[in-house]
C-alpha cells in the first residue's frame, strides 16, 4: 500500500528524476475511455461529459506535469487533445457549433501545453536542485567518513545527525544516529570518573553559546579497558541568518602523543637522576681540591678552581630544573610546609644571589613584616629564578628592583627589569613547558623551564605568578602567596 502511494505521489517522488510515459497515457486514455462509455452507455446524454472532462483533464495536466515533468505533462495534453478531436468526430459537428468545438480545442491545447511546460519545467529545476544537494551531501559525507579524526554532528536539539566510523574507533562506544548526545553513556565515555553536569558537554556549549570551544583534553577509559586520550572540540553551524543549526564536535586520538611525551619525561627524569650523582662527587671533590690548593698557596690554581665550582652549580642547578619538570609531570613535586619570615627570606635570597653578578646591582624595595606559612625553599627558588632571568635578558642594564608588599592576608612580589622586555603576543604561553620566545632565544641560552616551573612553585602553594611587560620597555614578574594555611583553603 506504502509502496503504491508512494508511486502516485508526487511530493514523495521529488528530487528522483524518474519520469514516467505509460503512466500518464494509460491513466487519461483510460478516464477518457470510461466517461466517454458513461455518457453513451449509461447516461445517454453524449454530451454531458464536456464540462467534466474539462476540469479533469486540468487535474491531470498539473499533476503528471507535476509528478513527470513536461514529457508527463505533454503526454496528457496530447492524449486529451486528441479525445476532444474524437469527440468532434464521433458527434458529428458541423458549421457554427464545429467552428466553436475547432476553436475551443486550439485554446485549451494552447493553455494545456502552456502549463504543462511551466509545472514541468518547475518541478525538474527542483529535481535538479535537490539531486546536486543530494551529490554535495554525498561528497561531504565521504569526506567526513575518511577523516581520520572523529567526527560528530548534532542538530540543535542535540541529536546526532551524522557520526564518522572514527569514532566508534575511537571511543569505544557506537553513537546511533538521533541519540541524544548530552545523553549519560556519551558523557560517561568523555569523563571517566566526574559526574558531568550534561548542560557543559562541549556539544551543548557550542550550542547554546554560538560559539567554538577549543580543545580540552580528557583522559577516558574505553569500553574494552584500554586507556586513551582524547582531545575534544566543538563548534556551531549557524544558516544564514545567524542562527543556530547544528554543532559539529571533533575527536582528536592524542593517545599516541601522550605517551611520546610520557616517554620524553620519563627519560628526561632518568637522565637528569643518573648525571646528577656523579656531579655531586665532583662537586665534593673539588671542594676538598679547593682547601688543598689554598693551603698550598698557589693563587692562579685556586681562581681557576673557584671558577670551576660555579660551573659545576650552573650544571648542578639546570639538572635540578629538569628533575623538577619530571616530578611535576609525574605529580610528585613535594613541598615543606614551615612557618617563616619572608623579609628575612627574601633578603637572604637576594644576599646569596648578588655575589653572582658585579655588573648588576638588585635593589630591594619594601617590606611585609610578614610571618608566612609555605615552603621557603622553593619560594627562593622562584625569586633567584626570576633575579636570573631578569639579568640574563637585560644586556644593556646594570640594576634590577625587586619590591614587595602585602595587602591583608596576602603578599605581592615583584621583579623589575629594564631588559629586552616580553611581546605582549607571546606573554601568554611564557609560564608553559619548555616555551621560550622565537625571536631571542638563539641570543640567551636556557631550557624554558624556569618559568614553568616557578609558576608551578607558585599554584601549588595557592598563589599567582604573571608578568607586565613590552617589548624594549623591561618587564616586571609578579607573584603573590597567601600568609596563611587558612587563606590558601
Ligand atoms: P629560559 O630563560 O631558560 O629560556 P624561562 O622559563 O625562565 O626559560 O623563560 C621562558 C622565556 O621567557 C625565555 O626564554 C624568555 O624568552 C622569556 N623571559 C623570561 N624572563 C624574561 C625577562 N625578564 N625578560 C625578557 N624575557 C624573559
């Protein structure tokens, strides 16, 4: 039955290009046929049928132009042209009323014909339309398909619409078209032990917010137990008019990544651990060399050596960056929580530091007759971090200002310098792994950890670090720590 309806019918045929001929003859020769056996054999009256067949065969020009095209169209018209011709015929019309019948014939043809074109022609531009939107789907799907990331499209209900084969791979878990994607077994396969509030899926944001949302990263456990790591991101589809129609969300597989990087820190960790043991033995052994060479008096031997010493601290200082790297990438950087004076830390600090440098002189401004609570050792580790770095990248200056205040319960350090200063562009990324800026770093040497590491220092301890500065004008590092256990909570 659904079968049948759906061949009469000629909205469901739309878009098919399949226009049939024998369709629309045997229907109109066939209604021809019986009205004409009707008005002879039953009705008697031959001419009654006039105004019937008139009206129909306008039904069935408009729906075979309609249904097949102008061949449909046209065929009705020929096949009613040519009954109105035989019933001129078979009545036996002659003078006036022939004349009228001939004329009549010629102005429906003409109007039948006329239609016939225009609904044809009509509904095979539509078919053409829809046949090459049906082509670009197809193209886009194929693409889709191929793309060797997974790719999810919702409608602005947030169903999906269109899933890719990367996906199921990637995931684990098969996405059946019209789920509902803010649904808990997607979510869950995301998130593997929060519970999601399901309104801040990404697919949801980019949704409602009209907006793209950039790579966040999840660490998921897929149905088969294998570990992966996903990289997540999604952004909406808006129609002309600005509005909202669909979100796309893309999967990145970034397992593979992540285990280089572990590799990397792993290896970097096992390196920075085997040269830092024999460099502490160096370290010692100089040292006794040192006292052995001064009691023997030979001046030239106790500079070189003591020149030597600083060496072996510059070395000894970088290993331990990058042991702190690899602990803070395996979570394991430990702190010693102590109650201490921070004036008095950071005067130490700044102390221990300048004998390092004759050129610069490191001016300290302001105090906190503060009591604070964290880790001092790694709080100096920061500031002679920050004292480096500010001399390093300052070549044509001879002072740096370090100043420090508290307001409350909390503490702001800051370093200024006078040095090459920092492009506002590239300030964002400074405080990240291994970052340093493009244009100096073949001029000044270093790992581009200190900073990471500092700001780590810094979080960790429930503070802030972040920097002001342009490019030729210095720059100035702030951080700032609570006093207290009780603030930081
Ligand atoms: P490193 O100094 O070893 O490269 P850091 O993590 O300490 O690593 O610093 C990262 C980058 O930030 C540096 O490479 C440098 O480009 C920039 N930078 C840091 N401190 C300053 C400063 N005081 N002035 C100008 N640039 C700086």
């Amino acid at each position: 039955m659904s079968k049948i309806l759906w061949y009469v019918n000629p909205l469901a045929r739309l878009g098919l290009r399949r226009y049939s001929f024998w369709f629309p003859f045997f229907t109109t020769v066939t209604t021809y046929i019986l009205t004409d056996m009707y008005a002879y054999q039953i009705a008697h009256a031959p001419d009654s049928i006039a105004a019937f067949v008139i009206f129909i065969s306008t039904i069935y020009i408009i729906y075979f132009s309609f249904r097949d095209g102008i061949r449909g169209g046209i065929t009705a018209v020929l096949t009613t042209v040519s009954f109105f011709i035989y019933i001129i015929y078979t009545r036996q019309y002659s003078g006036a009323r022939l004349q009228s019948g001939v004329n009549t014939v010629i102005i429906l043809g003409v109007l039948y014909l006329f239609l016939a074109s225009i609904i044809g022609w009509l509904k095979q531009t539509i078919d053409m339309f829809i046949d090459q939107e049906a082509d670009q789907r197809r193209r886009l799907e194929a693409i889709i398909q191929q793309l060797p990331v997974g790719v999810i499209i919702a409608n602005s209900a947030g169903q999906a619409v269109q899933v890719n084969q990367r996906v199921e791979a990637i995931l684990g878990v098969k996405i059946p078209l019209g789920s509902q994607l803010h649904g808990e077994r997607v979510v869950n396969a995301y998130e593997r032990d929060k519970p999601v509030d399901p309104t801040k899926t990404l697919l949801e944001k980019a949704l409602s917010t009209k907006k793209v949302v950039t790579g966040k990263e999840y660490a998921i456990k897929r149905g088969d137990g294998k570990p992966v790591y996903i990289q997540v991101s999604a952004s909406p589809i808006l129609n002309g008019e600005g509005k909202v129609i669909a979100a796309a969300q893309i999967i990145y597989d970034i397992t593979q990544q992540k285990q280089m990087e572990q590799l990397k820190d792993e290896f970097i960790g096992i390196a920075s651990h085997e040269l830092k043991t024999p460099l502490t033995s160096i370290k010692g052994y100089t040292q006794i060399l040192e006292r052995i060479i001064q009691d023997m008096g030979n001046e030239k031997a106790t500079q070189y050596l003591a020149r030597t010493n600083r060496y072996i601290d510059r070395l000894s200082s970088l290993i331990g960056d990058l042991l702190d790297v690899s602990r803070i990438q395996a979570g394991k950087l430990e702190f010693n929580y102590e109650e201490y004076d921070f004036d008095r830390m950071l005067k130490e600090s700044i102390e221990s530091f300048q004998p390092f440098t004759e050129k610069y002189k490191i001016i300290k401004k302001g105090s906190t007759k503060k009591k604070v609570h964290g880790d001092r050792s790694r709080t100096e580790q920061v500031i002679t971090n920050l004292l480096s770095n500010a001399i390093k990248y300052s070549p044509d200056s001879d002072k740096v200002v370090v100043s420090v205040r508290n307001g409350g319960d909390w503490i702001t350090v800051a370093v200024r310098d006078f040095g090459i200063g920092i492009p506002k562009s590239k300030q964002k990324n400074l405080f990240k792994r291994f970052y340093r800026v493009e244009d100096i770093s073949q001029k000044f040497s270093g790992l581009g950890i200190g900073l990471y590491i500092s700001s780590e220092i810094i979080n960790r301890q429930g503070g802030k670090i972040w920097v002001e500065s342009d490019e030729g004008q210095g720059s100035t590092f702030y951080f700032n720590l609570p006093i207290s256990r009780k603030v930081r909570a």
